[in-house]
C-alpha cells in the first residue's frame, strides 16, 4: 500500500484499509473494501506486492504497533483468560484497538499490560463494519464485533506500567462509554475523548457482577495526574476520575466532572464510595488542583475525598458554567488565594477544617461546613444564601449572602455564620436581606456586620465589638455574657431591644431610629452614646456615664439604676426624663427633660445642671 505519510509503499497488516476520504458527519460505517471485493485473492495481492519489494532489494517498511509507538506501547495481557483484544495500526499512524466481543450485558472487557496513547491517539474499534473515524480516518471493520458492539469498553492493565495518555481516544463504530482501569495510575497530558458518552479514568480493580456489567471499581492504590495540556471530555456527558489520589496541573474541559479520591469501594453506576484498607502509606492530599490547573464544566462538579486526614487543596479554578459545585473531604479543604470556586448555581465546600484566601462565589446557594475550623481570609459572595457552621470560625474576609457574581445586591439573599465555640470577625459579613451571627463566645473587634432587613447577633457568652460596626434596618441582639462596644457602633433603624449581660459602651455609640430599650445588670457609657430617635429607657443595677450621652430626639428618657455615676455626662429627652437611682453622681452632669428625679442618697460635689427640674 502507498503511504502518504511516509512517502512509500508499506506492507501492511491485513485488517489496514487505505486512507479514506472524509464523509457526512454521523455516518461512521462503511462498505466493505474493494480488495475483498475483487476476483484476486487478497493474499495473492499482498504477497505480489511483497515479492517485488524484495525484488528490487528494498526492505519493507511494516507498520506495526512496535514501530508506530515504540515508547507508548499498547500490548495486551497473553497471559489473561479469554479472548484478548488486537493491536494494529491505521494508515495515517494511528494505532487501532479491536477489542474483544462484548458480554450479554454489553461490557467489553480488555486486558492490557500496557496502554498508552501517544499523541496521534488512539481508537477502540467497536463495530464489525468499516469506519469513519475522525483520528485515523477509515478503519476496517472489528472481526471480534460481528453485528453486535458494546456499550461499555473496559481496559484493564494488569501489569505495574503506569498509563500514560497524550492524545485522543476515539471509538469507532457505535459510541460506547469508555473506562480505563489502571492502579499503578494515569498520566494525562493533552488526552481526550471522541464518540464515549461517559469516560472514567481509575485506579481501581474493576469488578463485574453476575450479568457481567461493570459493579464498582476497588481502589487501594494509584494517583490519576492531569498535566499541562490538559483533559478534555466535552463530548462525553458524564466524566470520572477515581482514584486514591489525584494532581491537577492542567485544564480540564467536560460536561460533568466527578472526583473521588481516597481508598474505596466505588459503585460505577451511581459513584457511592465506600472506604476500604488501602495499600502503602496515605497520600499527603487526596486531589491537588495547582494554580496551573483548572476545571471548565459546563454542568456539575463534584470532588470527594474521603480518606481521613486526607485533604483538598485548590489552588486553581473550579468553574460550573451551569450547575452546582460540591467538594466534600474528611480531612481539611483549603483554597488559595489563586483558587477559585464559581458556581452558576449551587456551591458546597464540606470538611474537617476549611481555610479559603481564595475566591468562592455562586448565582445560587453557598454553604461552607466545617466539623472543626472554618476560616476565611478570601471572599464568599451568594446571590441566595450563605451558610458557613463550624466548631469556630474566623473571618477576616468578605462573607456575603445576596450577592450576585457581578456583585449586583440580591434583596432576598441572607447570610448565616454559626460557630458551636468562638466566632471571630474582622471582616465583612454581609446579608442582602438578613445576617445571623450565632456563637458561644465572639470577638467582632475590627469587624462589620450588615444587613438589608434584619441583622441578629446571638451569643451565649462575651461578645467583644471593639471598633465594629454593626447595622441594620431592624437588629435583634442576645448577648449572654458581657457585649463590649468600646469605640464601636450599632444602629437601628427600627425600636431595638438590646438584651445582655452587661454593657461596656465606653466611647461606643448605640443608636435606634426608633425606640431603644436596655435592660441589663451594668452598663458602663463613660464617653459613649446610648441614644434614640423616640424614647429611650436603660435599666441596671449599675451605670456610669461619666462624659458618656443617654438621650432621645423627640421622646422620653427613662434611667434607673441602683448606682448612676452622671460625672460630666448627659442624660437628655425632648419630653419627660425619668431619673431613678438609689446612688447619683451628677458632678459637672447635666439632665434635662421635664426632669422626675427619684434617689436615696444624692452626690453632686460640683454643681451640676438640671434643667427644668421642678419647684
């Protein structure tokens, strides 16, 4: 045969066609070649050829597997029980795979010790008719196939010689889901996929049931590496990487991408993964996405790591074009600051600890859970709603529920931040609608806490608000223990009821648009501002309001205490200011209001001002 390629005649093995043309896209079968369509014998052709090579002295050139790609061998196991699956090579180069017939349930099962795929790729032959196929162009028709083809191609390397995957794998005939079964791992690097609607790439043992259809994939061992150029399954709908771990430094392009690492049991037809003894040391991380490596996924994407203490590092980009996200690990998840998970609709990060300086963001839900530490030095922004829980939480970011990707504000989104010990916030959180701050002890100092409608702060223990600011049309704040406001701020637009331990509002400013109502044990306000737009009562056994302000705009004043320290302080009111106190310090104070005092025992060793007090 004369070979373009080459520049030459070629003999050939038998199952090699020439070259066709390129036909109608979706008809990839031929008619039979027009060899064994004539009156010489097809041998008696070959071997005329042959002789008169050797004729004229010239040693054939026969293309073969061995020469095509010598380096990146494709052999299969002699040693493996049944039929086994024949390597040849098309005319362009391109080695061409027939594998074996397929079982009643559709598997076709091939053993190999070695499979690779060089750069030219690759082609599975499942169809007993010639084909069209897009990498090496016309193909004979599989012998083992008949009438019949698979719907499921199994390569499985049975040898310690890793996979290495630097082209295009395309299955001629009857598209068929294509899986690649290797524990000593697979490297990929520019390889892809043609005509496999689902594409799994495993270091596990395949397992096949009593019908013969592929059960689940035992994996202990192995890691799946994506390098530069990349992995790109786009035209298959689902794509799955299973392995104990796995490195990304490359792009990977696919419809639906789904990651589990770890030592397990995995169930093919619904990727459940059930932990198993492993085999050698655990890995340092289960699945590694470098700053070079990226997922481009036009649906979902989902990474699992369930090896314990084994974690997740992101240090690229996680991007769903169109559906949701969802990394779960049972050891710790960090993204870097490079790192970035951006999801069209929902994303859920899920581990023992999470740490994200990255870029976490969703037109939908977010919900970060953490059985131990989250932390965020990055931004979380949702359009809906945010949730991040842990057993303490650290913030010194941006946490941002109705907030959509162009960082337009969603008026119906919330945020939620719930730590079962301490919460700490020197960043933003922030709730397009709602924020809720839930804790058994806080420290807020440095921090914002806003809201659209409703923002509440609901601490069992102390929170510190120390130069925090925290703001809302309407708050609901329940601090068991001491809230600490020094040199902070906390607004309402609406009546608020602040209900604490005590109150430490030294240079602090709390204010309501409304009514303000403080019911608590102590209140020390020297410098501060306790003030309300209506009217404004404070309730404790003690206060100290040296320098400090408890006024209302336009309504009542009502102060009680058992000790009120007034020293250089105010209280005023538009109406009546009512002052009880068992023990009053008024040096250099001024109250005003139609003045009621009420008190036991009076101390006012320099004058101070009490305007409008009655005769």
């Amino acid at each position: 045969m004369f070979s373009g390629l080459h520049g030459m005649m070629m003999a050939v093995a038998e199952f090699v066609s020439a070259q066709g043309k390129a036909e109608a896209a979706g008809d990839r079968s031929a008619p039979a070649s027009a060899h064994e369509s004539s009156d010489t014998p097809w041998f008696a052709t070959r071997k005329s050829t042959f002789a008169a090579l050797c004729l004229f002295g010239l040693q054939p050139l026969l293309v073969d597997v061995a020469h095509a790609q010598a380096a990146l061998p494709v052999t299969p196991d002699r040693n493996a029980s049944g039929a086994h699956p024949v390597v040849s090579v098309a005319g362009n180069g391109v080695p061409v795979v027939n594998i074996v017939a397929p079982n009643a349930a559709g598997t076709s099962h091939n053993k190999y010790t070695d499979y690779n795929v060089g750069q030219k790729g690759l082609v599975l032959n499942n169809s007993g008719q010639n084909s069209q196929t897009q990498t090496a162009g016309w193909v004979q028709g599989n012998p083992f196939m008949g009438n019949q083809s698979a719907r499921t191609i199994l390569n499985e390397v049975t040898s310690g010689n890793r996979s290495q995957l630097l082209g295009m794998t395309e299955v001629a005939g009857r598209a068929a889901n294509v899986v690649i079964a290797n524990p000593a791992g697979i490297y990929c690097n520019g390889c892809g996929f043609i005509a496999a609607p689902r594409v799994t790439l495993t270091t596990g043992v395949p397992v096949l049931d009593a019908n013969g259809a592929l059960s689940r994939l035992n994996v202990m061992q192995g890691a799946i590496t994506i390098d530069g150029q990349g992995l790109d399954t786009r035209g298959a709908s689902q794509t799955d990487l299973i392995a104990r771990a796995m490195e990304i430094k490359g792009q990977i392009w696919a419809q639906q991408l789904n990651a589990t690492a770890g030592a397990n049991q995995v169930n093919y037809t619904d990727g459940g993964a059930t932990p198993i003894p492993g085999t050698g040391a655990r890995p340092v991380v289960a699945i590694d996405v470098s700053a070079l490596g990226s997922m481009y996924v036009n649906n979902a994407v989902r990474l699992v790591g369930t090896e314990l203490g084994v974690g997740v590092n992101l240090g690229g980009t996680l991007n769903s074009l169109t559906g949701d996200i969802q990394v779960a690990s049972n050891g710790d998840v960090t993204i870097t600051p490079k790192g970035a998970l951006l999801a069209a609709n929902n994303a859920q990060v899920s581990a023992t600890s999470i740490t994200n300086a990255g870029t976490v963001a969703s037109d939908g839900n977010v919900a970060l859970i953490a059985t131990q530490a989250l932390t965020n030095v990055g931004t979380v922004t949702a359009r809906t709603n945010l949730g991040g829980t842990g057993q303490s939480v650290a913030n010194s970011g941006t946490l941002a529920g109705g907030i959509a990707t162009d960082g337009t504000v969603n008026a119906a989104g919330s945020v939620s931040v719930i730590a079962s010990g301490v919460l700490q916030n020197s960043g933003t959180i922030q709730g397009g609608q709602n924020a809720l701050v839930q804790a058994a002890n806080g420290d807020l100092s440095n921090g914002s806490i806003h809201a659209g409608k409703v923002a509440t702060l609901a601490v069992a223990g102390d929170v510190l608000h120390t130069n925090a600011t925290l703001d809302a049309p309407s708050l609901d704040v329940r601090v068991g223990g001491t809230l600490t406001n020094q040199h902070g701020s906390i607004a309402s637009q609406a009546p608020l009821n602040l209900t604490v331990g005590a109150l430490d509002n030294r240079s602090g400013v709390v204010s309501s648009q409304g009514s303000l109502n403080i019911d608590t044990a102590n209140v020390q306000n020297a410098g501060g501002q306790l003030v309300a737009q209506q009217d404004i009562a404070v309730h404790a056994s003690n206060i100290g309001n040296q320098g400090g302000t408890i006024g209302s705009v336009t309504g009542a004043a009502a102060v009680s205490a058992i000790v009120l320290d007034n020293s250089s302080g105010t209280i005023s009111a538009a109406q009546a200011s009512s002052v009880t106190a068992s023990n009053l310090t008024n040096a250099q104070g001024h109250i005003s209001g139609d003045w009621v005092p009420s008190w036991s025992q009076k101390q006012n060793e320099q004058a101070g001002s009490n305007s409008d007090e009655p005769a």
